[in-house]
C-alpha cells in the first residue's frame, strides 16, 4: 500500500525528531554536558539533512511522474487506442486504452513505408541493389507497359521512397480501383506520368509497392521473409501479419500488422543508429541520414519527406515521424533520444477528423515536459505506474 506524501513526511519528520532526542538522551548520560559549537553542527547537521533528502524536489524523479500522468490523460482522445513513450531504450510510460493493448497485433496502415525503405536499405549494402540512383526500368523491365514513356529511363529508386516517381498516384481516390486490378504492379506502372521523376511530391503506396516488388525479384524470397531474415535479429520486431497482391507479392507500404511494442522495437533501431540492444548493426548510418534528409514536401502539410519518413519540428525539436492512416504513428526525437508511438482507430482519416493534429501536440507536450525538467534528468527512470490496459 502506498503511502501519501504527506504521511511520508511526518514519518521522516518522527525520525528526525527521534534521533536529536536520542541525541539529547545519550550525550549527556556519556558524560558530555557541552560540544564545540563547530562540532556540535556537524554532528547535527547530517542527523538533520539526510532524513530531510527525500522531501526536497528532485528533477530526475519529476518528469516520469508527469508523463504518467499525461499518458493517463490521454485516453481522452477517444480515438487513441494505445500509447508508449520511451527515452534513450527506456519505456517512461506505455498505455492502452479501452481494452486495447500495447503487445496485440495492430494494422500500422502507411507506416509500414519505413519498413519497406529499412528493407531496400539493406538490400543496398548487402549489393542486392547498386544504390538509390539505380534505375527502375532495368529492374521491372517485363513490368513496364507497351511504348513506355521515355521518362521510366529517368526514374530511380530514390524517386520511390521519396513519392517523386512523377507517375499518378494509387492512393486516396485512386487506391480502391488499383487495389481491385489483376496486376498491382504493372497498374501502378501503367499510371500516367503527371510530373518529372524528382519532381514534386506525389504521394502513392503504388511506389513503395514497386519497392516490394524490386526486392521480391532481385533475391527470390517475399519482402516477408526478407523482413524477417535481415531484421530478426532485432528483439521485439515481429510483423504479425501482411496483406498481398493477386501475385503474392506482399503490399509495400499498406496493410502489416504489428504491436504497438514491434513498432517501438523498430524505431528504436533508427534511433539508436542502426545498431540493436545488443550491438549488432542491421543499418547502416549512411541510410538512416539519407532516409531522414528532406526531398520533398507534403502538399497537404508541408512537412519534408524522406525515403518513407515525414520530417517536422514540434516544440523546436527536430522530428522524424512515420504516419498511417487513421493516426497510426512512430515519432523519433533525435535530440531527447525519444521515440514515440501512437496507435489509433484505423477506419477513419486522422488528416480530416484532425486526430493526427491532437497527436502533434500530445507529441508537443511530451517533449515540454521532458525538456523542462532537463533532458539529461529524464533518461534511464522507467514509469512505476505502466499499464498495458487502463480500460
């Protein structure tokens, strides 16, 4: 049972009490009637002081109890089903709301894009593919439609993990009808170009699909068991479940299923360089600086984008965010060392409900109350009151 602050403090006042009067009791029958005032103080002055050490503020236990108690607080957005805040490889606080729970499976929408570039990441240095310069057409050549555009000669790698393949986009409006095609990649390919490999920002999961569909191609295995073999390593990464095209090639960039705690797992990776708990390395550096500089610009929000990672800056920190639909999001705050998951209900969009703006400032928030507490204070305490369901 716990005890209130204030029934703590007049324990620690009795024992302050108890020992000056043990003091006044002894002393005397010791024969000493009368100290030096100098040594009479430094006796008394630790007998004093250090019960007192409890009671006085202390940063470093601060800034948990606070984000406890903001992540409690949360659970009012009705529909954020699950939270968790972690800092330098700590958990500061974990929740799920209204039965949902952190370590159950969840679609993470469009988030899985940062999967998909993680994956051609590696593929790139292990020398499956030459570099993000490499051109498309050359590797989906049978794919291509009849009488390309000369432009496929221009589009690179690059030019789909940054959505600047300039060809039409398979998402929103158009993502049903391509969905419901015999061939999701030869659709995507067969979109009409209505810009410039490398030019403005048009946002299609059609793109990191033919991500998928390079790296099935070039190993023969599915992006499946790619994602299992280069990143099992990493504890706590688990993709649960993945949807797949008439093909069988599995759906880059939509459809995984993963616990809100495999997500954390795989920011966590980024974060910390590339490198596992356990200090094997899964990424490159290199990669992770590429994926993370702005290319492009969001017309909707005008945040940068990367290779599958949305750049911003909440509370004058610096934020690398990967976004699904419905408000399903993985924040990474480089300079605090913090990494952020939101999971939400997935059947409506965040962007016009505005949830994913209630997301940004409880992002917001979070990092205010880490920063004012000192951001070297707040590293390594981990929430004493986590729960995985607080109904």
């Amino acid at each position: 049972m716990q005890q209130s602050a204030a029934a703590k403090g007049a324990l620690s006042a009795r024992k302050i009490f108890s020992v000056v009067g043990l003091a006044a009791v002894v002393w005397p029958k010791s024969g000493i009637t009368r100290l030096p005032g100098p040594l009479m103080r430094a006796l008394l002055i630790p007998i004093i002081v250090l019960p007192l050490l409890p009671l006085l503020p202390q940063a470093s236990a601060a800034p948990p109890l606070a984000i406890s108690q903001l992540a409690d607080q949360a659970g009012a957005i009705q529909p954020l089903e699950t939270l968790i805040i972690a800092r330098d490889g700590q958990i500061l606080a974990e929740r799920g709301y209204r039965g949902h729970r952190t370590t159950s499976a969840t679609n993470i929408k469009s988030a899985s894009k940062t999967v998909i570039s993680a994956l051609v990441g590696i593929a790139i240095d292990k020398g499956i593919l030459t570099g993000s310069d490499q051109k498309v057409a050359g590797l989906l050549e049978k794919e291509l439609p009849a009488n390309p555009d000369p432009r496929f000669g221009r589009l690179t790698l690059g030019h789909l993990l940054s959505m600047q393949a300039g060809l039409g986009s398979t998402s929103g409006p158009g993502y049903g009808a391509w969905v419901s095609s015999r061939n999701w990649v030869r659709a995507a390919l067969a979109r009409p170009f209505q810009d410039q490999p490398g030019g403005a920002m048009i946002y299609s999961t059609g793109s990191t699909h033919l991500l998928s569909a390079i790296l099935t191609r070039r190993t023969g295995k599915s992006t499946l068991a790619l994602a299992r073999d280069w990143l099992g390593p990493l504890s706590g990464f688990t993709i649960a479940n993945w949807a797949r095209d008439p093909q069988g090639i599995y759906l880059g960039g939509n459809e995984m299923a993963m616990s809100p705690r495999s997500l954390l797992a795989f920011g966590e990776l980024y974060r910390s360089g590339g490198v596992t708990p356990q200090g094997q390395r899964l990424l490159s550096e290199q990669w992770i600086r590429s994926s993370w500089q702005t290319r492009t610009h969001s017309v909707y929000t005008g945040d940068g984008y990367g290779y599958g990672w949305f750049h911003t800056r909440i509370a004058d920190r610096d934020v690398h965010y990967a976004w699904g639909f419905g408000g399903q999001m993985l924040y990474i705050v480089p300079s605090l060392k913090l990494t952020v998951v939101m999971t939400s209900d997935g059947t409506t969009s965040a962007a016009r409900s505005g949830h994913r703006y209630r997301l940004y400032q409880l992002l917001g928030e979070i990092i205010n109350l880490i920063t004012a507490h000192g951001a070297d204070n707040a590293a390594g305490k981990p929430d004493m009151h986590r729960a995985y369901d607080n109904g």
